[in-house]
C-alpha cells in the first residue's frame, strides 16, 4: 500500500514528450492535452520499479518521486 513515497508531476514545466509513458507505462499516461499524469488505476505507483526511471527519463524534470512529507 502506502510506502511513505510521493510522484509529483509538474504541469508547469511538463512538455508532453510522453518519456515517462514510454518508460513506465503501468503508472504514466498522458492526459487528453498531452501532459503527464498517472495511471488512476495503479494502487501504488511507487511499487513499480520503472518509476523511478520515468522520472530520470523526462527531459525538463517534471516528475519527482520523493519522500513523503506529512
């Protein structure tokens, strides 16, 4: 369940290059507009070992995947 793990996405700097759709399809998808955005249905993105990968793979560093924070 909850791993205490947090993705952001950045719709301020995304560009739509789709890197972390390529990279990790089960948790990124893009929205109707061409942004990043995650999967609704995956329950715990961070469970995914290629999350971590799609953040490195967007080319303006629009994903963080950091620790929680509350």
């Amino acid at each position: 369940m909850d791993t205490g793990t947090r993705i952001a996405i950045d719709r301020d700097v995304c560009i739509g290059a789709g890197q972390c759709a390529l990279a990790a399809p089960a948790v990124f998808t893009q929205d109707d507009e061409g942004y990043s955005t995650l999967r609704p249905a995956h329950e715990d993105p961070t469970a995914d070992p290629m999350t971590r990968e799609a953040a490195r793979a967007c080319p303006v560093g629009a994903i963080t995947v950091a620790p929680r924070d509350d």
